[in-house]
C-alpha cells in the first residue's frame, strides 16, 4: 500500500499537482491541514481514500482538528499539531497519540520534514513539511510516501520537489 502524505499547501496547489504528477495516484492521502482551498479539489483530484484535518489557518473549515484511522495493522492519528504546540516539542502530541494508542502520529504545522521513531513510546513521528513555504535548511517543497510491504512493515521516505 502507498500512502502520500503533505501539509500546508495553503491554497497554492501547483506544488501538489506536480507532486501527483510525479507519484501517480496513491492508495492513501494524507493531509495534516493549513489546506485553504485544496480540501474542496481533492474528491476531484484522487479516487482514493483521503484523509484530512482543519490547520490553523483553515477558518471556515467543517473539517474535524484531529482523526483517528486504521490501516493494515496501524492506528494513525492525524492532527496539524498547532494545538500540541509542536513548534516547542512533540511530547504533547506523543502524549495525544498513546491516548489513542496510535502508532503514527501525522502533523504539520512546523513545515519542516521529519521521520522519527520514539524509541520511549514507540510511536512514529510524520511530518511532511510544506509543499509551499518549507522552512527547513534546503528550502524544497517535501511530501512523504509511505508504503506498507508484503510484511506489513511500514516504510518512510521524504520526498523533495
């Protein structure tokens, strides 16, 4: 299974379109919020499952700030990670995420990449950063793919444009 992760696209979809282009359809998308827009082209874009929580630039959005989902074996939990004050740390979100008794906790907010396994809680740390303003040192719009082998094993990758 292939699963597609971003973040904070903020309504400048360019950068998601060429993203699709690039990977083909996934199994799975994942957004974790700040969408501005994108939320409503999505059913449009992909014919596969999609997932996607409200950011804290997403004002006038009905969508939920957080979701709970299986997928082969592992329970996510989905937040843009504004709320867990991410920006100082992610004990709060790791904390959220063994009250769901998640594996993978999926945010935003920060728009720098991270794949991190928390060797403590043994919980997966999912950042995408942002596929339109990236903060981390090279400045490339990121995503994530993800994919679950024939094992079952799940497998990170950051991706750069």
């Amino acid at each position: 299974m292939r699963i597609l992760i971003v973040s904070d696209t903020h309504g400048y979809n360019e950068d998601f379109y060429e993203v699709l282009k690039k990977t083909g359809e996934p199994d799975l998308l994942i957004h974790a919020g700040d969408l501005q827009g994108l939320e409503k082209e999505l059913p449009r874009l992909v014919k596969c499952d999609i997932q996607m929580v409200s950011g804290n630039n997403d004002f006038s959005l009905s969508l939920k700030q957080e979701q709970v989902f299986d997928v082969e074996g592992y329970r996510f939990l989905l937040t843009h990670g504004h709320r867990e004050g991410v920006y100082y740390g992610t004990d709060r979100l790791l904390y959220k995420a063994m009250q769901y008794e998640a594996n993978i906790v999926v945010f935003g907010h920060t728009h720098e990449p991270i794949v991190k396994f928390d060797d403590h809680s043994g919980i997966w740390l999912i950042n995408p950063g942002s596929l339109t303003f990236p903060r981390q040192a090279n400045r490339k719009p990121s995503f994530i793919l993800a994919d679950i082998d024939r094992q079952g094993e799940i497998h990170f990758t950051i991706n750069y444009l």
